[in-house]
C-alpha cells in the first residue's frame, strides 16, 4: 500500500480524433506539493481536463484512492475530493463573491464542513471577507484569483488542482499565489500545480514532472530538477 | 373615466399572468441558451389541463395549479432528454429545429384529439365591484397567483442550494460540473421548470379567457415581446415587460379594436429589437 492518492497509469486522450496525451504515468503523494511543467502546448492543460474528467480517458487508468474514477463524469469526480481550480478561474462571474464560495462547498461532503472552511479561507485571504457582497466579475484579476482558490478549498479537497494560478497576474500578486500555496501545503493539503513559472514552482514543490508533446520527459524531486541540465537549459533559461 | 380605472386594473392584473408565462421561456433561455419554440404549446396543454381537471374532477384551476405544475416539470424533463440533450451543443438552428418539432407534435395530437373548438372554464366565483367598476374575481386570484409562483421561483433560485446550482450553470456549466454539481441532471430540471411554469400560465390563463387547443401561439408571441421588453436572461424583467403589455393591451383596447392588438405587439417586438436589441431593461 503506497500514500499516493493519485496514480495516472498510461494515460491516453485528446480532442475529437486528435490525441494529445501519449501514455501518461504520473504520481501524487499524500500532503505533497507535486508539479507539472511543461512549454506552451505541451499538453498540461489537456492532462488536467483529463484527470477531471472533462475530457474522456481513451486508454489507461486515473486511479484515486484506489479506485479508477477514469469513467466517472466531472461531477462525481468533484463528489470524490478531487477539486480544480481551473485555468482562467471560471469564476461565476455574475454571483457575489459569498455565493462563489458556497458554491464551491456544493457537494454533500464539503456542505458539512462549509463553516469551517469558509474561516480557513478568509484566514488565507483577508480580503475576500471585506468583498463578500462584491460580484466577482467586477474583482480585480488577482482578487478573482483568491476567490478561485478559495472556492476550491470550499470543497474540502483531497487533492487540489491547479492549472496555472499566476497567469496574467502582476509579479507583485504571483508571489502572493505561490505564498498562499506554501501556506496550503504547510496545512498539509495535498496538490498538483501546473505552472509555467518553472523556478517558482520548483522552489515550492516536492516532486516534478516534465511534460513535453504529450509525454513525461524527466520526473524526480523538486530540488534534483532544479539542477538537471537539461531543465535548467529549456525551462529556466541558465 | 371609469373605464380608464377599470383598463388599468384589468391590465395589471392580466399583465401579471403574461408575465409569468414570460419567465418560463426566460429562465430555459437563461441556463441554457435555448428559444423554447415548444413554449406555447405547453401553454395550451396547461389550459386543457386545466380544462379537463375541472369538468371531470370539479377541481378549479386555482386548485389544479400545483398539480399541473408538476405534471408540467415532469413532461419538460423527459422532453429535455428526448429532444434537447443530443444538440444542446448544436447549433442554435438544431434546437429551434428540435423544440419546434416538438410543438408542432403536440399541437398535432392536440387538434386531433380536442378538435380546434373554443372552450372555457367558468368556475362562477362572480366579480367585486368597487364604485362602478366589477372586476371577476377569477383574474385577481390570476394575478396574486402569478405574484405567488414568481416570488416562489425566485426564493428558490436565489436561497436554495439546487436554485444557486441552476444559477451557477447557467453563468459556467463546466465550472459548476468542477464544483460537483450534476449540469445535465440541472439543465433538465431547468427545463421542466420553464414547462411547468408555462402550462401554470396556461391553467391560470384558461381561468379567465375562452381557449382552443392553437392559443399557446398567441402567448408565446406575447412572451417574446415580454422577453425583448424585459431583456432576456432577466426574471423580473420578464414581470416588468409583462405589466408593461398588459397594461397597453387593456388601455389600446379602449380606443383600438381589439383584432389590431397583436398587430401593434408585432410592431413593437420589431422596433426594439431594431432600436434596443439587448431589451429596455438590462442589467448593467
Ligand atoms: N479544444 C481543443 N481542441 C483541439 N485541440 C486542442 C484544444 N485545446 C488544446 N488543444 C491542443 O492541445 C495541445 C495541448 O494544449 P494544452 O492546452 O494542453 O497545453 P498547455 O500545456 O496547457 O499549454 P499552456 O501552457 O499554453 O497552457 C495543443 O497543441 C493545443 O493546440
Ligand atoms: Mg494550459
């Protein structure tokens, strides 16, 4: 018996007849912060749609605590504590910011704990408390983002997912995201971050996965990829 | 003067029931994206609902209303499966073609069997007279019920936790899929709402005007324009929009015969959407 809560085995799928994903093997340990990287294109995106259920699984298994949930639509998914907060953050855009959040807490298991939750949010993010009644379309781009965050946590995630929770913010509020992710981990929750800011989330996270035309080109730990010669030459420009 | 009083009772009153035939159409529209060309006929089954609820079972329509409500969210919720499910991603062309065929069916087995005969259901509960003006009790009650089934709709959008579902997929379906909610299991129920509210209107409608089996097109065009009025996507919208025409209809009926009324509600569907596209009352 392994504490990995998730184990990707030979993960195939893509879009109509066009195949992104080429055999994906990957593995997510229990209150760890694992990442993916990977250059533009590369498949990540697709990945995460996959693992969610968005996108269907044409051959290989997703397996989540011990079970493979690779026929189960999004929602049961979501049922399960497997939580995204997806890329562009999909807010719903024209419902207050409370409403955000408690929509977040919709599945049974997470309506139990919304109290809770809620408190550990607004400890994270202050400012979301003073902007309850705001309409979270008419937020800021990072604000936008800490609602995103905080509507995963709402679900009382086994694992939360992230799909590139930097992009299109100013340098000052990437460091907040990724300052907010550290706090996460330190509570023990467990995490998959997809990231194009590749020193960052190296320097945060535990192990790594290189994705490259739809496959895992190099895996190992965080630290050990940082010195990787080939990682440094393609993703971190050294 | 009198008769002016009267017009403007008269037109709130029967404003409010357009209204709420309106907000069918609307909330299907809303969550997702759908012209329901199948709303006036659930009109009109609502009204021989009605109808025959009342002459076998003597039960009035204020009565029947809640019945039919839920033989309304019934009968949308399995059509959404059988005519909408497969092409909701379609094309708009495909789901006007699929909720059209879907009217023209029940229209078709509606003149079969019921014949295209006027009826009317008269449940004799006589009028209140205030000063010189007598108003059926039948309308008010249409009115209050209208209010009711509107206020009702709204509490559950906006307080409960399968509401706030709807809402959260109509503004982000693979958003609120993430968050666990089940988005065809909603987008059915939103459906059999929209049906069931319209053949509401259609009972509470059938309570105060004679009807045949091809009236449902009347209304459907009255909540196109309540729709353009009000703006689609908009709940309260669609009761503003309502009174707006019920009030127009009663008031033109003073001086205009009342043959020419739907002409006029063409003409004014027409110009807003020629002047305002987006309906006079629009959020943000
Ligand atoms: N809806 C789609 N239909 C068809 N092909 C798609 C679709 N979305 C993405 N792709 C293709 O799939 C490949 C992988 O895209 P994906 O979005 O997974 O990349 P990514 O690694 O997330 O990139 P980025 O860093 O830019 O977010 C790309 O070649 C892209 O063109
Ligand atoms: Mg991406």
């Amino acid at each position: 018996m392994t504490d990995n809560i998730l184990e990707i085995e030979s993960l195939e799928s893509g879009y109509g007849e066009v195949q992104i994903l080429w055999g994906i093997n990957l593995h997510v340990q229990k209150s760890k912060l694992t990442t993916v990287i990977g250059s533009n294109g590369s498949g990540k995106t697709t990945l995460m749609k996959a693992i969610m259920g968005t996108l269907p699984t044409w051959n290989g298994k997703i397996i989540f605590e011990g079970i493979d949930i690779s026929r189960l639509p999004p929602y049961k998914r979501a049922e399960q504590g497997l939580i995204m907060v997806p890329e562009g953050r999909l807010l719903f855009h024209d419902m207050s910011v409370y409403e955000n959040l408690e929509m977040g807490a919709f599945t049974k298991r997470a309506r139990a704990h919304l109290k809770k939750n809620l408190e550990f949010v607004f400890s994270l993010f202050p400012r979301l408390k003073e902007r309850l009644d705001q309409k979270a379309g008419t937020m800021s781009g990072g604000e936008r983002q800490m609602v995103a965050i905080g509507r995963g946590l709402m679900g009382s995630p086994k694992l939360l997912i992230f799909d590139e929770p930097s992009l299109g913010l100013a340098p000052k509020l990437v460091l907040e995201v990724f300052e907010a992710i550290e706090k996460l981990k330190k509570e023990g929750v467990t995490m998959l971050l997809v990231e194009q800011n590749v020193h960052l989330s190296l320097a945060i996270s535990d192990y790594g996965y290189v994705m490259a035309e739809g496959k895992i080109k190099i895996e190992g730990e965080a630290r050990d990829l940082k010195e990787n010669d080939e990682v440094k030459k393609t993703y971190l420009g050294i | 003067m009198y008769a002016w009083i009267a017009a403007l009772i008269n037109g709130i009153l029967v404003g409010l029931v357009y209204g709420l035939a309106a907000i069918g159409l609307n909330l299907i529209w809303g969550v997702m994206k759908v012209i329901n060309l199948s709303h006036g006929a659930f009109i009109a089954l609502g009204m021989f609902c009605a109808y025959f609820i009342f002459h076998f079972a003597g039960i009035n329509p204020f009565l029947a209303v809640i019945l039919i409500l839920i033989v309304g969210l019934i009968l949308g919720m399995i059509s959404y499966f059988i005519v909408l499910h497969r092409v909701l991603d379609a094309p708009e062309l495909s789901t006007l073609l699929s909720t059209y065929s879907l009217s023209l069916i029940i229209i078709g087995l509606g003149t079969f069997i019921f014949t295209t005969n006027p009826r009317a259901i008269d449940i004799g509960l006589g009028s209140i007279g205030i000063g010189n003006i007598y108003i059926p009790i039948t309308k008010i009650l249409t009115g209050l019920f209208s209010i009711l089934f509107t206020i009702v709709l709204y509490v559950f959008l906006y307080k409960t936790w399968t509401g706030k579902a709807i809402r959260a997929v109509s503004l982000n379906r693979a958003a609120a899929e993430f968050m666990g909610v089940n988005s065809t299991f909603i987008l059915s129920l939103s459906f059999g709402i929209g049906v069931g509210l319209a053949m509401v209107a259609g009972c509470l409608i059938a309570a105060i005007f004679p009807f045949t089996i091809l009236s449902g097109a009347v209304y459907e065009l009255k909540s196109f324009v309540i729709c353009v009025l009000g703006g689609l996507g908009s709940p309260i919208g669609a009761l503003v929009g309502g009174l707006i025409l019920g009030l127009l209809e009663n008031i033109c009926a003073l001086k205009i015969p009342v043959g020419y009324i739907p002409f006029i509600e063409f003409v004014i569907l027409v110009i807003i959407l020629l002047v305002k596209p987006t309906g006079l009352i629009t959020k943000r």
